[in-house]
C-alpha cells in the first residue's frame, strides 16, 4: 500500500487498529484531537500491552490551530527509596523485576494534563468515562492479540515466565498466546473503571494510588505513595529549529527531542533534495553520529544540564558540525543505547488542533512488574540511570531519567502543518529523518515515505554489534555501495519491526488530512 488515507474532518494514526478507531470515534463525537488522543492511549496501552501501558510514561506535542506549540513532559522521576544505598550489591541498575521499577509512571497524569489544556483552549469537554470506553472493554471483554505482542510474548517467555504475577496475565496457563486468541485484562478493567469514574488524579491522590502503594511497597520497589502523591507532569516549551523547509518542534531535555532536530539541522545544510539513495542514508547516518556524540554528553535531568541545548540548534553551530560530514567516508563512532519499545501516535481535528505524542515503558514488557491487584505493567526507565557517582545520568532520588522519547511536528513554511514521529529507542531519530528528508525534501509521497525500506544505527534487541542494520529490501547496489563508503552494513529483514513503527499527519492549507500508518505495524490511518 502506496497510497495515504486522506479526510477533511479528522485524522488519526496509530500502530494498533483499534487505537485508531478509538480516537476516530472520540472525533466523530464532536471531541477534539487532544480527547482524541486519550482515547487512543488508553486503548493501545490495552491493545499494545508489551510497548506501553498505564504505568509507563508519555511526552506530548500540541500544535494548536493559532499560537505556539506545547509539550508536555509526563516522564516520572525515581522514587525517593531509590539511592545508591538501595542498589549496594548491584554493579548496574537491573532491567527487570522491582529494583527495575524505580520511576513513578507519568503517562496517566499526562492525559490529565493535556485535558487541562484543551479545556484552557476553549474546547467543549467530552466525558472521562466516554474516553476510557473503549480501553475498559478490551481489558475486560479481551481483544485479539496482535502478531506483534505474540512475537515478544515467545522472544521473552524464557525470562519473563518465572515472574507469578507477570505471567498470570501475560501467559494465561503458562502458554505464549497466540496471535487472533481472545486477551484479557479485568484487573486493569477494573482500575481503568476506577479513573473514569474518580478521575485521572485518582491514579497519584486518590484511591487507586493507594492502592497501588500498598502493592508496590509489598513487591519491594523503590517508589511510594508519598512519591506518586508529588507527581504531576510538567508542560514545556518545545525545542525548535529554524529549517529550511520551515520551523521544526520537538521535545526538550529529559529527551532526546534534541537528536532529532539535529540530524535534521546538519542535513539540512548537505544538500538532501536531490541526492541519491546511498548518499541519503550515508548523510543523515553521519549526521546521527555527530548527534549522538552530543546526546551523550549533554542530555540529562533539565535541572543537571551543564549547557542551554537551544544553543546545539543554532545555526553556527550546526553549520560547524555539517562540516565535518564527509560525504566520501563513513567516520568511526562508539556504541548506541539498548532499543526500547515506544508506541507513536497522531490526531489532527477539523479546527487544525494536532498532536504528535508518544507512551512507552521502554522495553518490551517494561520491568516484568504486574502489580497483582491493579493489573498494571511497570516501566523500567529508571534502568537508564547510572550506579557511577559522578555520571550525567547518576541515579538520585527525585532525579528524571534520560528518555530516547520525541514526538515531532512541524510548521512548514508553505502552510503545511506535519506531526510525525516513530518507536524504537536509539531508532526514533534517525526514523523521523528518514520519513521528513523523504517526503519534505525529496517529494516522495507520504505514505511511500513510512513503508519504504529503512535502517538503524546501532543495536537491535538480542545483539550486541552496533553496525548500520538495512531492510532487506534495498538493493545490493545499496548495500555495495555503503560498505565502499566504510559503513558495516547487515541486513534485518524486509519488514522489520528493528527499524520501528512510524507514522505521519499532514494537514494541509485546503484543510485536508492525509494520514500514513506503518506497514510493519498493526496500525491504521483512520479518518472521516
């Protein structure tokens, strides 16, 4: 499929089907995209439990019809019990169980905050219950598993198998369900019920967060009633970037918001529209490992930052960093992040209000946490940290983690408005420059843009080589031709979800919506 789906009232993209029509449904009722977008992140954290989920977090990116963009920042710091102390017999931060579980999860507070801010807009409130409808009866009633959440089911059986209360949900009967069985969650059927008739705040100061506390202080994790009682998330002003093509948004310091608009600011000044598809890959590939370079010295806790990252997009600056692009030779770099797995989605309504927005609990399955009488699946961002006193990113309590999470959008300077943006850890930038080098600055039609074949810089999950990974799709010319370059080149199968799941929304100056979803995903673009 070539062709994107286009609508002049309302627009959503997401990797889940029934997210879409989620949020489709919410736009038919007369809700706006910020509404919209609740509706939809509640449903795929039902649909798409493996990627996301209610005890993760989430970064939006609100394009409004007139004024400045909002991010809001729904990241959650660790929790207070989590020092150095607490760690003592651990040389790393470990990746799965309760010392994995160290961060309040954002996303939930997120949603609160974004519905504040339609309100403050001005818009017509729909109901919370009407929101969370369709989430409530997924987890209650079941859903079909998704190829995707069986694939990570039996890639992560063996580890995860042993965890009694992860299991009794995730592999009911101790089995791996397969894709099309009937899933059910009726213990978050019963907590998403709570929110909608107590209210999102319910989740941090009411009854569900106690609730919550009881059962986290009984697993052993390093986060309290007292912490999640502090939580709210934060609104911010987006990072920007003076482009060529027009002014570029995405989200500031916890995240890696600055990578991608870097990439974009070094090619920018390389002469993308007309080059070849070796030499578009070798350009923003180079332009990613100067970008990384600065992602891992200066990204961190906003309160911790040694330097202004406005000042990285500069146009002096990034024209110094293009220089050393050299379009003959691949440069040698360092290694790359673990992958972590994020869900992307966008809604643009009929008034021209677009949201670019992203919910994860970072790896596939998060922490292996389940709080047993919530249902609730824990993140394990908190692994981000490091035990070296010291460090950029030195655990502390109260302390933000780093996330590789960045919705972006754009404000193009033919009138056009574009939220775009993709899952997949250290993947999410360079995907997003793919798609925006392609469709912005080589003309390629949107939807053609998303399914054509992709690559990552770095390490996929199960691996430990930090080559560039190309779709087996592209040809051997391709591949010849960027090894002569220097690149270490492998090659991921012809979909691969290792690239990540990407998606698009152009709104354009007639008011049409053209929506693209990826082909690698079980999403849709849905409009009306």
């Amino acid at each position: 499929m070539n062709n994107s789906s286009m609508a002049p009232m309302g627009m959503a993209v997401t990797p889940h089907h029934l997210a879409s029509e989620s949020a489709l449904a919410v736009l038919r009722a007369g809700g706006n995209a910020i509404e919209a977008m609740v509706a939809a992140a509640a449903s795929i954290a039902v649909v798409y439990p493996h990627m996301n989920g209610l005890g993760g977090d989430g970064f939006w990116l609100i394009v409004p019809p007139r004024g400045e963009p909002v991010a809001i920042d729904a990241g959650g710091p660790a929790g207070s019990l989590a020092t150095f102390d607490f760690y003592r017999d651990e040389a790393l931060i470990p990746h799965r169980g309760a010392m994995s579980a160290l961060t309040v999860a954002g996303t939930v507070a997120g949603w609160a905050e974004a519905l504040s801010l339609s309100a403050e807009m001005g818009y017509p409130r729909l109901p919370l219950s009407s929101l969370l409808a369709d989430a409530i009866r997924y987890a209650a009633d079941g859903m079909p598993v998704s190829l995707s959440q069986e694939q990570a089911s039996r890639a992560k059986f063996s580890e995860l198998a042993g965890r009694v209360d992860f299991a009794r949900v995730f592999f009911p009967h101790r089995e791996i369900p397969l894709a099309g069985s009937r899933f059910t969650q009726p213990r978050l059927a019963e907590t998403l019920i709570a929110l909608a008739e107590q209210g999102l705040d319910s989740f941090y100061r009411g009854p569900v967060a106690a609730g919550m506390a009881q059962e986290m202080k009984a697993i052993g994790m390093p986060v309290t009633a007292a912490d999640l009682a502090a939580y709210r998330a934060r609104r911010r002003a987006p990072l920007r970037l003076a482009h060529g093509k027009g002014e570029l948004f995405n989200l500031a310091p916890p995240t890696q918001g600055l990578v991608s608009l870097a990439i974009l600011g070094i090619t920018d000044r390389l002469s993308m529209a007309a080059q070849s598809e070796t030499q578009t890959i070798h350009r923003i590939v180079e332009a990613t490992k100067l970008a990384f370079a600065l992602r891992d010295e200066v990204i961190t806790d906003p309160a911790h930052l040694a330097c202004d990252p406005d000042a990285l997009l500069a146009p002096a600056f990034l024209d110094g960093l293009a220089r050393r692009v050299d379009a003959e030779r691949a440069a040698p770099w360092g290694s790359m992040l673990a992958p972590g797995d994020t869900v992307w989605m966008g809604t643009v309504d009929s008034s021209g209000l677009a949201v670019s927005f992203i919910q994860s609990i970072y790896h596939e399955f998060g922490s292996g946490v389940v709080l047993p009488k919530s249902g609730i699946l824990w993140q394990n961002r908190g692994a981000a940290f490091s035990l070296e006193p010291g460090h950029l990113r030195a655990l502390a309590p109260g302390k933000y983690p780093f996330h590789t999470l960045n919705p972006a959008a754009a404000k193009l300077h033919d009138g056009r408005v574009m939220v775009y943006g993709a899952m997949g850890g250290d993947g999410q930038p360079q995907t997003q420059a793919a798609i925006f080098t392609r469709h912005i600055m080589q003309g390629m039609p949107l939807q053609q843009a998303v399914n054509a074949p992709r690559w990552l810089l770095g390490r996929t999950w199960g691996q430990a080589t930090d080559t560039l990974k190309l779709e087996g799709r592209f040809s051997g010319a391709t591949f010849d031709a960027l090894r002569a370059l220097g690149h270490e080149v492998e090659s991921l199968p012809d979909f691969s979800e290792a690239v990540g799941h990407a998606g698009a929304i152009v709104r354009h100056t007639n008011g049409m919506l053209e929506g693209a979803f990826d082909p690698r995903s079980n999403g849709s673009a849905a409009g009306f």
